[in-house]
C-alpha cells in the first residue's frame, strides 16, 4: 500500500516520537530542551542489552530496548531533574541544553562509544514497528487529557501558584511531566538507532533538539495528536517540494522556513488549532440532579479550625506582620479590613500555605504553618483561596478552570482511565457534576464554554470563587472579592458568602468596601501595621475610636504632624 | 600556557560581542532571538563580500557591517516578535519564529553565496605577528580585542548615560510604565534590537577574519557559547557577559591545555550546569524578588 513511500512514512512516526517527548514538557508549560541528552544516553545503553538475533525466530529485538531506553531515559530525567526543575523559563532551557552537551561531549569521548566514529547496530525497525509506537502514545496522551491529570499539566503550564492552591502539587507534576518526557525521549533514541542502524553522539546534538521543539509547537499541545500533525507537516513539505519540480538546496529551507513562520504567526496553538475547534463541549447535567455525592461532611459550627500564635512574617527589615493571635471556628465569615499594606494579604499567604510565617506558630485544618511542603497540602487539607489579582488558567475554559478546582477532592483517574475502567468514567462525571453545580451557584453556568479573558471583571471574580468552591472547601478565603465590582454587584456577592456560610463553609475574606464587609460578615478584624488593632462584633469594631483612626488618621494633623503608630 | 591564556582571552572577546546581542534583547524585552546566530553569520558573509567587492579599507568596513546588522535587527524584530506581542503563547512562539526566520536568512545566504565557506580576499588585512613576553600575538586578534573593547565601553556608555539607555533601562524594569510615562516602547525595541544585531554581525565577520574564512554554520557552532555567556554573566547584564565571556574563554583555553580539545566545550557546559544549579541568578546578575 505505501510501496515505495515507508522510508518517508517511518520518518513521519519518529518525528512524532521525538515531538512528543517535547509535547509533554510543553502541556506542564516546561521549556526543557534536555531530551538530546536522554536520547543519546538511552540509545547507547539500548546498544549494550539488545540482542543481535530475532527473538524467538521473528520478533523484533528492539522489543527489549524499548523498555530500556524509557527506563534510562526516565531515570536520567529524574536525577537532571532534581537540581534543575528548580529553574523556570529560559534558564530551565538552557541549563538543560547544557546537560544535553555534556552527555554529547561525554559519548564523544568514551571508549564503549566508539567515540565520533559512532556505532553500527542491525537496521530492525519497519514502518509498521514505528508506528505502533506511535500509536500507543497517542493513546497515552489521548487519554491524559482530560483526565485529573491531564488538567494538573494544564493548571500548572497556566500559573503555577493558583495550581498549588487549587491541590495540585506542583514540584510532583512539573517532575512526572520531564520525567515523561525523559522516558519518551529514551524510546526515540533507541527506535532511532534501529532505525538507521548507526549513531554518533553528534546525532543527538543541539540541532535535534531544535527539530524536535519546532514539530511540537508547530503541531500544537492543544490536541493529543498535535506531535504527529507536526511531524507530518515538515516531512512532507520537502517532500511536496520536490513532486511539484522545487530543486534542492536553497530553496528548500527557504520555504520551509517561511511557511514554519507563518503557522506560528497566523496559527496561535499551532496546526491542532484547526482541530481544536471542532473539540466537544462537555454537556450540563441534567438540570434539577442532586449535587454529587461522596463529599466528605463539612465540622460542626463552631469547631475550632485554625489556631494563629504570635504569628509573624518579616521581609528582611520590614515587618509585614507581627505577633497574630487568632481563631477561627468553623461556620463564621470574618472580614478582615486595613489600611493599605497593613499585612492583610500577608497572613492570608500564610494562612492559604503560600509563605511561611518567621516568627510565631499555627495551625489550619491540622497542618501546621511551616516553611516547607507547599501550599497544595493546605488546599488538600480543605482550605481553598481566590486571590487579589484573579489568577485564572487563562487557556482553559470557564468550565475547565472550575474543573482544576476539584483535584483536591477526586482521585486520579489517568492510569483508570487508560483501561477503560468504569469507576474512572464516574469519578470524572463527578468532578464535572461538582463543576457544573459551583458554576450555577455562582451564576456563570450559561458562558462555561468561554475563555476567562471573555468574562466582565465581576465575572472573573466569580469564577475564581467558584473554582475554589470546586473544591469543597471548609475554609474560603477571599483575597478583596468585591474589587472593581459596583454595588449591585457587591451586594449580590454579600449574598453569596452569606449562603455559604449557612452551607456550613467557614470565610475569611479580605476587603476594603466596609459597608460590604459589616453586611456581610459575622466576625471583624482590624489591622494596621501588621498588628491587630480591634476584633469582634462587626458593628462594634467599626465604632471603634482606634480603628476609625487607622481609617482616617488622628485629629492631631492640624497642628502639622502625622501620628505613626 | 600563557599563549594559551592570551588565546582565551581573544576567543572570549568575541564570546562576548556575540552573546551581548543575546543579554541585551533578553534583559530588556524578555525575548531569547534566537535568529541572532544567523544575523552573526550574515555579518560575516556581507563583511568578506564587501571587502572583496570595493577593497575598502577595514575601518570602513566595519561601521558598514554594523549597519547592516542593525538593519536586519529591525527587521528581525519586525517579522518574528512584534507580531506575537501580547499572544499567550507569546515567549514559546518567539523561539520558534526566531528559529525560522534564522532558517530563513541562513537559506538566502546559500542563494547567495552556495555552500562553500568564504574567505576574506589575501592580503585583505595584513598578517602581522606580535610578540610579548613569548606570547605570539597577531595583529587581527589585537584588532578584535581592541575593537571588543571599544565596543563595549561604548555600548555600557550608551546604556548608562544617554536619553535612549535611560529609555532603554525602563523598559526592561516596567514596559507599561515606560508607556505611561512617554517612553516610546516601540522605537526603543528597534534600537535593542538594532544594537545587538549591530553587535553580533561585527562579531561575526570579526571570527571570520580570525578564522580566515566563514561557513553556513559560523553561527550555529557558537550559538550555545552564548547562552553558556549570558547565563554565566547572569541575563541582562552587561558587565556580566563582558567577564562570563573573557572566563569562559580562559576556561576552554585551559581545558585544551590540560586535557585535550575535545574535552573542550564539556567545561563551559558543566560550568555553566554549576553556575545554574548553585546561583541561578549568574555570576554577576542581580537577585529578582519573584512576585506573589
């Protein structure tokens, strides 16, 4: 059937193989560029174990290197990985190019190498072979997508913080995702090998790494087969080049260049754009259906579930926060309200787990407020947060943000999922049962197929609030949710804290609409300066001489001087 | 060895020039051009046909290959950033449009030139030999060190002390702050891009007069030294890239001396891998309080 064409086909698939180990990197939002590094060790250490005869008379051998290459290559990601996941960016890209070299110049010099003159191996992989490999990680990544996985790569690629307070454990995913990476690069490198039957270290220099990140952007991380599209492209268009009369030389990386430009400048996504438009729109519930079953029971009102002693937070010389006391108990609203830079935001990281208090202790929801573990453990814990400049996954739609809301509550579903399992089907009908019913909740469900940067500014505020919601919290903080919106709008907001409150859902909530903080709250905090100037009954707080002070400076202004406390 | 050392000085200078192009546009727009190895070569190319064509002496030839460059800069700028400004994916698609329209310019200059490397003419520019102390030095490495030299101080001058430094330096600290207060973003994005493409173009044809000839590849075989540069110098600064490119020279000088050549390029991996993984920030860069 394709007589005459398999060389060129088998090229298509190992394009795609080696696009892919850049597809996963890209889908985590990683820019990491070691993947000639892993190709390279995987390829030479597949030299060592596969064997020189067909296996049991006609199967191939590169059967057994498969399954090495992945685990040298996922193993050398994983040790790289350690040191170098801690950078971000251009500096992750280039720190693992530099690993890349290193290796490259290291098979260059070793003597089991052979050195620059490479080594020879049996020509075993058909086109067939190749493209069952292919196959099978289009399936992986297929399935991945929409799995709780899948949208922690997204969430994470997205923004980093507003991942970790949804429970999504940023280090662990960043990692699996080079790890992946890693394992796929070792299987091109070992499928390349017996494909061309000889490899030199400068195979995998800096230019395979280019060619490999070209084919994945230029395919696109929005679909699972975005890798094969872009591995088609740039095989056949030489190809077509040559059909239609193009002579070589010049003329061919002219044009393969300028066409490459134009896909990124008119394609934003890539060559999957086109296809990602015809993806399907998750359908609502059936209207009226109880909401999902299985969440664990919010505490009674009025357990204690946070505990703040002397707490602290200096950078360097300036003290943002100082000596907190506080409780607080399961079913209260407590407003917090401050001048500017009063520290408000402050302990309210340190409440969600973002920074670590310097002085002082305290506990929320039973995990103690430290320096290290990240913030998803406080958000796996039952605290879920909205922010004061809205952290949106601004790719993901409004339904898919709220969907990343749910990962502290569901299970993960990718390996379920590779199986058909049924289990895995509900766990996902779930989470999307318990998106569905934040975005009604809040009133967004008509416009959940859009993008964040579609919605009004109170839509957005909105939707970071139902996001949080997704995940069942016990405690909500609201970081300033009332900012930018008018009254209406704040009323209406008021209303909704206050239904949730009778939901049993405790909220701590940030605010400078004082009006709308004494409607709504059961409970006031006042600070200035990092310390608490007045707490308690709302109405109490606000006549409050010192914090009418804090609100409105001292009568001593007159007589020329600004009292500093 | 001390003839070593003065070689690794001379490479490092050119690291230098070179990998500027790269921290500049970095540390000031956020953008890795990574057509900018192309823009290298193509100084090279345009620089030995110029000076084959009109012979001009090679105090001309400079400033013309400088504006060249700076041309090319502009349009660089043009065709594979400015389009994809404000585009989520903008910092992704901005090394793959810069990768292609490197491509690109790297095509042409086969359309022009075919595929044999080019030599400045004989005789182009004399082939004197220095010695001091027993260090053998020629004239054309004097002249690149001086030049590195001159452009250097001139372009930390620039940055420092002038209307469009001060414009320049805002940008990289706020780009709608500049906006706000009356900084013209766009004319200061041409010039960044103008003076590293400026810059890189000399440093190109400057290897190849060092070299002799120049290849397809010229830029391409020290495109990753230059990250190696900015990354050691720490991204966007100057002063930086100006040490980071003089001790990696030193450094690969002194690995051929003590090893072997071909261990060269693994000691400016591993250090620039060290330098990563101890003090992201480089060598010489400053820390970046990240924002919350």
């Amino acid at each position: 059937m394709f007589a005459g064409y398999e060389t060129l086909i088998t090229t298509i698939a190992l394009g795609a193989i080696l696009a892919y180990s850049f597809h996963v990197v890209l889908m985590a939002g990683q820019l990491s560029l070691g993947q000639a590094g892993f190709a390279s060790l995987a390829a030479y250490v597949a030299t060592l174990v596969v064997p020189t005869e067909p296996l049991f008379g006609s199967l191939s051998p590169v059967i057994v290197g498969l399954p090495v290459g992945a685990a040298v290559g996922a193993a050398a990601a994983f040790l790289v990985g350690m040191p170098v996941l801690r950078l971000r960016g251009v500096f992750l890209a280039i720190g693992t190019i530099a690993f890349g070299e290193m290796v490259r110049v290291f098979m260059n010099n070793a003597e089991w190498t052979n050195g620059a003159l490479g080594m020879r191996v049996e020509k075993w992989v058909t086109f067939d072979f190749a493209w069952i490999v292919v196959a099978v990680l289009a399936y992986l990544f297929w399935r991945l997508g929409p799995s709780r996985t899948g949208r922690a790569f997204a969430a994470v690629r997205e923004d980093e913080l507003a991942a970790s307070s949804m429970g999504v454990n940023v280090v662990r995913t960043r990692m699996l995702s080079f790890t992946a990476s890693g394992a796929i690069a070792g299987v091109y490198g070992v499928m390349f090998a017996y494909f061309y039957g000889r490899i030199t270290p400068a195979t995998f220099d800096f230019g395979l790494t280019v060619d490999g990140l070209i084919t994945a952007v230029l395919g696109g991380y929005l679909v699972f087969f975005g890798p094969i599209l872009g591995s088609g492209f740039l095989t056949a268009v030489p190809e077509i080049q040559d059909a239609v009369g193009l002579e070589a030389g010049w003329i061919h990386p002219l044009v393969t260049g300028l066409l490459l430009l134009a896909v990124i400048l008119f394609l934003p996504g890539g060559l999957s754009t086109i296809f990602n438009r015809l993806r399907r729109v998750p359908a609502a519930p059936d209207p009226g259906r109880t909401p999902p079953d299985g969440l664990d029971p919010l505490p009674d009102r009025g357990t204690e579930i946070a505990r703040l002693r002397g707490l602290g937070k200096a950078y360097g010389a300036v003290q943002a926060v100082r000596d907190i006391d506080l409780e607080i108990r399961s079913g209260e609203v407590l407003g917090v309200i401050g001048p500017n830079g009063a520290g408000k935001t402050t302990l309210v990281n340190m409440i969600s787990g973002l920074e670590a208090p310097t002085s002082g202790e305290g506990e929320v929801l039973g995990v103690r407020l430290a320096a290290t573990g990240g913030a998803h453990r406080f958000a796996q814990a039952g605290v879920s947060r909205t922010f004061q400049h809205s952290k949106l996954f601004d790719r993901l739609t409004v339904l898919d943000n709220v969907l990343v809301g749910t990962h502290a509550v569901s299970k993960s579903t990718y390996l379920r999922r590779l199986l058909w399992l049924p289990s895995a089907r509900r766990d996902e009908r779930r989470a999307l049962a318990l998106a569905w019913a934040q975005l009604e909740r809040v009133g967004l469900a008509d416009r959940a197929n859009l993008r964040p940067g579609a919605l009004s500014y109170g839509d957005q505020r909105r939707l970071e609030i139902a996001r949080a919601l997704a995940a069942h919290p016990t405690l909500l903080i609201l970081d300033e949710p009332a900012a930018g919106m008018n009254h209406v709008e704040a009323a209406e907001l008021s209303g909704l804290i206050r239904g949730l409150a009778e939901d049993g859902v405790t909220v701590l909530f940030i605010e400078h609409n004082v009006k709308m903080v004494l409607d709504t709250c059961t409970r006031l905090v006042v600070l200035n300066f990092g310390e608490v100037i007045a707490e308690g009954d709302p109405s109490e707080v606000a006549a409050d001489p010192a914090v009418v002070e804090a609100y409105l400076g001292t009568e001593d202004i007159e007589d020329g001087e600004v009292e500093h406390v | 060895m001390a003839q070593q050392l003065a070689n690794g000085v001379f490479a490092g200078s050119i690291y230098t020039l070179f990998a500027i192009g790269f921290t500049l546009v970095f540390g000031i727009l956020r953008h890795l051009n990574l057509a900018h190895p192309a823009i290298f070569t193509a100084g090279a190319f345009v620089g030995i046909e110029v000076a084959t064509r009109t012979e001009i002496p090679v105090w001309i030839l400079f400033p013309v290959i400088a504006a060249f460059g700076a041309l090319a800069g502009v349009l660089v700028e043009r065709i594979a950033f400015r389009p994809l400004r404000g585009r989520d994916d903008e910092h992704f698609a901005g090394l793959i449009s810069s990768v292609a329209l490197g491509g690109v310019v790297i095509a042409l200059l086969q359309a022009r030139y075919g595929t044999e490397p080019q030599s400045f003419p004989q005789e182009y520019f004399p082939n004197q030999l220095f010695e001091f102390a027993g260090i053998r030095v020629t004239l054309t490495q004097l002249v690149t060190l001086g030049l590195a030299l001159v452009l250097m101080l001139g372009l930390a001058w620039l940055v420092s002390a002038t209307p469009l430094g001060r414009a320049m330096r805002a940008v990289a600290e706020n780009p709608t702050a500049a906006t706000v207060v009356g900084v013209n973003v766009g004319r200061v994005t041409a010039g960044t891009y103008a003076l590293s493409s400026g810059l890189g173009a000399i440093a190109g044809a400057l290897l190849a007069l060092n070299l002799g000839q120049a290849g397809r590849e010229l830029g391409a075989s020290i495109e990753l030294i230059g990250f190696a540069v900015i990354i050691l110098g720490g991204l966007g600064s100057l002063w930086g890239a100006m040490a980071a490119g003089v001790i990696l020279g030193l450094a690969e000088a002194l690995t051929i001396h003590l090893f072997d050549s071909t261990w060269k390029s693994l000691v400016a991996f591993a250090l620039l891998f060290a330098v990563l993984v101890l003090r992201p920030r480089g060598l010489f860069g400053h820390v970046k309080v990240r924002e919350v």
